[in-house]
C-alpha cells in the first residue's frame, strides 16, 4: 500500500521535506526584503534599506558580547540583559497566575466574581502600567520587571482557569468516590489535566512578556534591548534600530519555538 | 433491615420526572441487577447509590444509615471506565488504593495494587496508560481499582457493555470468581473478611443478569420509571454458561423478563 500510496506521485526527483520547507522560507523572507527594499526607497526615505541594516546586523552579530561602559554595549549582551528580566517578570507572573488560575478554574463563583476584573486589566497598556510600577517600587528596574509580569501573567491565569475548569467529571467522580485527599486530586488530576493548558498560557505569556520588554526598557532606561534601540535613535542610528528589530524578532521567534515544544511534549503525553 | 435499603425514591430534573417512588431492598452478599430499556433511569438510581447524586425525594440506606455522598465502601465501575489517562494501569489502581487504606503501610498497598492487577490479569500489563490498551483490559483495570479499595457494594454501571462477546463472558467469570471470595490469599481474605461482596449492576443485556445475580429488579419505561417486578434467579451455583442456556429454569426466566421488558413496560410508542 505504501509503495502504491505516496512515491507513485512523485515518481522523478524526490525532494526531502526540511529542504523545501528551508526553500520557503528563504522565498517567504525574500519578499520581505524586497518590500522593505522598495518602500525604504519610496515613500519612507528615512528608514535604512535592506542593504544597510544587514551590514550592522552581520557587524552586531560577529561581536555580541563586547563590554565598552554603560552605553556601548554588544547585541548579545543586552539581549541577554533583556531575557534575564523577562524571565525574572514572567516568572513572577507565572507564580501568580498558576495558583490562582487553579483557584479560580476550580470555582465557579469565584470565576463570575473574578472574570470581569480579569477581562478589565487585560487589555491595560505595559505603558500605563509602567508608572503604576515606578510609584510603587520606586526603581525603574523593579517597575520594568513588575510590568512585564502584570501583562504577561493574563494569559496563564486564563487558560490554567480554563484547564482546571474542565476537568470531565468522570475524572472527579473518581476522585470522590476513592476518597482522594485534597493532594492527591490536585497532583493526580488537576495537574495532569491542566498541564497542556498552562503551558499554552506560558507560551502566550511569554509571547507577550517579550514584546513589553522593549517598551518597558525604552521608559527604564539603562540597559536591555529596548534601551538599545531607543538610545540609537536617539544618535541617529536607524540602521542599528532596524538591525535590532531583526534579533528581537529572531530571539522571540526562538522562544515561542522553545516553548512550542513543551506544549507539544504534553499533549502527546 | 435489610443492608441496602431504597425507599421511595424520587428524582427530578426541572420539571421532568425520571423516577418515582423507586423501593428495593438489596441483602448482604446479592448479586442483583437493574434491568430496563436504555433511558429509563438506571444509571440515575446507580449514581443516586454511589452518592454522586442525591434523590429529590426519599433516603437510600446503607446498614441502616443514609448516604452522605460518595465514599469507597461503594466501588465503582463507571460505564466508561473512568480511568486516568496520564497514569499507567498499575498507577490507576495503587492510587485509588493508597487514598481508600489511608492506615496501611507502603508495602502492604503495593501488595494490595498488585494481587488484585493479578486477578484480573494485568500484572504484565502494568506500565501501559489506559491509551495503550484494549476496552477489556480497561473495564479489568477499572474492576480492579473498584475491587481492591474493598467496598462494601460494588456497583457497577453497564460494566461489560462495550466489550466484544468473548471478552465479555471472560470477564463475568472473573467477577464471580472474585465475587465467589475464592481467595486463597490469607492476606487479602484478612482485609477483606470472608463475607462475599454485594454487587449491584446496571445492564439491559437478560442473559448477562442471569448468568450473574441471584435477582433481577425490571424497571419499567421512563418518564417517572420505577422498579417493576424483581424476578427470582435460583439457578445454583457455581453456574456453568453453556449448562445454564440449555436449562430451563433459564429459558422460564429469560421469557418472564422478556415479557416485563416488551410488553408489561414496553416503551411507549414515540
């Protein structure tokens, strides 16, 4: 059957799958050069051609790490500066909307009373959170880690709600009738179950939490992406923004996949 | 008194009626099923005795107390077995078993885990997830989480209904065998004493109530079902099948039921 099935329809040259999908892809960022190619020669004269920003891209990239004083500092450096603080904020989120998510999912008025609070602060700008922050911890550091926190954990809390919520009630009629202790429902039930929905809020999270870094940096200033990209505007240096917005979108896509995995992981599992 | 009382018992949902005024009394030790047409209540009345559910009307007793909720001294096997899809089999029953004998130590909860996967069969199968097996073997993991938390009733909801033929009557054996307390285990029959367990099935298959009970209670067509007549089995045991078909206190009994589900209690013409 098999022989009969796929091969006789590619009969002459048979081309392996990551190849084309690698082919694509390359076609797919052509395209993106090229519009950006002929726009930046249009309409937006300003902005840096493709040309131009992957020459500092490739320059940034063969030395990240360079250390030269609090305003000159490698890619790679204040990326990592960033990722540290999206990790540090998105896993204080994390820590908070794990426990309460399971809390809320598990009761239903608790949900009605908490829904609305939850649908009002969601959409609330990393921008305006941002002084929110400052007031309370008076330190622009502690404000860009609350920011990222308070924006990234909407989405964990929401589906680890949604995931406790629907735990099918075979699963807690057993529980009940085998007497579980409060423990055991919540390790051998509730998690399991649960799991492939919080790690599909952490990868929404996450998404989200990298996206405010930058804007939380551009306002806390000091070091981090985000600051790098303002402070090149600021000298004038559009080529080195450009050449930022290509590895915050590399590193983020790197992320998403990171987290993309786990999420497939549990739900084969 | 009789050890599982239910008197007149009422369920309603909104405005509908399921059951009215449902009375039987079960006696220590029975097999007895519940037999009816699909839809006529009796899972509802087995989910009423499992406590998963209350009666609108009405008190089920358990040696003379009423229920309070769910508890293991009624094992369950849920119609669709109801196992942990993330636990492998063995997992499945230990932790139905170290919930249920809190006061036992480790090493007497793994024995426990372990000659009950035996009697079912399953010791070798022990590290699958219930997604790698067959429906037989579920119904037999499901069988053998309900049998070692040593309840009181077992209850036990179509339990072989999605099973294939064979498989099905391998697995009545086992029940009786294990119903039968045909233990040689000194250390299980310590646990679970030597009276035998009552069972309690929900079923529509005639030759399957049979086969296992000692009763047989036909309730009649919903809305507002009820428990019609509850038919006598006295065929001795322990029961041989082929024996048993060509007997005819079986075929007296097969047309007696028969008769109550197709014309006392037919179903109403829709």
């Amino acid at each position: 059957m098999e022989r009969l099935g796929r091969k006789s329809f590619s009969r002459g040259l048979v081309v392996p799958k990551p190849l084309l999908a690698g082919f694509n892809a390359l076609i797919g960022f052509f395209i993106l050069l090229l519009v950006w190619y002929v726009l930046s020669h249009t309409i937006a004269p300003k902005v840096p051609d493709p040309a131009k920003t992957l020459g500092i891209f490739w320059q940034l990239l063969i030395d990240p790490f360079y250390d030269n004083g609090p305003n000159d500092k490698g890619i790679g450096l204040q990326l990592w500066l960033s990722l540290e603080r999206v990790f540090v904020g998105f896993g204080l989120g994390a820590l908070i909307a794990v426990p309460l998510g399971i809390v809320i999912g598990a009761s239903e008025g608790l949900r009605a009373m908490l829904n609305p609070v939850i649908q009002m602060l969601r959409p609330v700008s990393p921008l305006a959170w941002f002084p929110v922050g400052l007031a309370a911890f008076q330190a622009s550091e502690q404000a860009a880690i609350f920011v990222i926190a308070i924006c990234s954990l909407w989405p964990t809390l929401i589906n680890t709600a949604l995931g406790v919520g629907s735990i099918p009630q075979d699963y807690r009629n057993v529980a009940r009738v085998y007497a579980f202790s409060p423990w055991t429902y919540l390790t051998r039930v509730v998690l399991p179950h649960s799991l492939l929905y919080v790690f599909t809020g952490f990868r929404l999270g996450m998404g989200i939490a990298w996206m405010v870094i930058v804007a939380a940096e551009m306002l806390a200033g000091g070091t981090g992406v985000g600051f790098f990209v303002w402070d090149s505007y600021n000298s004038g240096q559009l080529e080195y923004v450009m050449a930022s917005i290509l590895f915050i979108g590399l590193v983020g896509w790197a992320l998403d996949a990171l987290l993309g995995q786990l999420v497939r992981r549990f739900s084969h599992g | 008194m009789a050890f599982l009382n239910i008197s007149s018992v009422y369920k309603r949902f909104g405005g509908y009626t399921a059951l009215e005024n449902v009375n039987l009394n079960v006696r220590q030790g029975e097999v007895i099923a519940l037999i009816g047409h699909s839809g006529c209540g009796k899972s509802t009345l087995l989910s009423m005795i499992a406590g998963l559910s209350q009666p609108t009307q009405g008190e089920i007793l358990l040696e003379g107390r009423p229920l309070k909720g769910p508890g293991p001294e009624r094992g369950v096997v849920f119609q669709n077995y109801s196992l942990l899809p993330w636990l492998s089999v063995y997992q499945n029953v230990k932790v139905a078993v170290a919930s249920v004998h809190r006061e036992r130590t480790d090493g007497e909860k793994a024995r426990i885990t372990e000659k009950f996967l035996q009697i079912v069969g399953l010791w070798e199968h022990r590290h699958k997830k219930p997604g790698e097996i067959s429906g037989g073997m579920k119904q037999r993991t499901a069988l053998a989480r309900a049998l070692a938390t040593n309840p009181k009733v077992l209850l036990l909801d179509e339990p072989f209904g999605a099973l294939d033929a064979l498989t099905r009557a391998t697995l009545q054996d086992e029940l009786l065998k294990v119903w039968d307390s045909t233990l040689e285990d000194g250390f299980l029959r310590a646990i679970w004493g030597s009276e035998r367990k009552t069972i309690l099935l929900v079923t529509h298959d005639i030759e399957e109530a049979i086969y296992l009970c000692d009763r047989i209670a036909v309730m009649s067509n919903g809305p507002a079902a009820t428990i019609g007549k509850v038919v006598e089995v006295p065929l001795p045991r322990p029961r041989d099948r082929r024996e048993m078909l060509e007997s005819r206190a079986y075929v007296e009994i097969k047309e007696e039921l028969l008769h109550l589900l197709t014309v006392v209690y037919a179903r109403k013409a829709a």
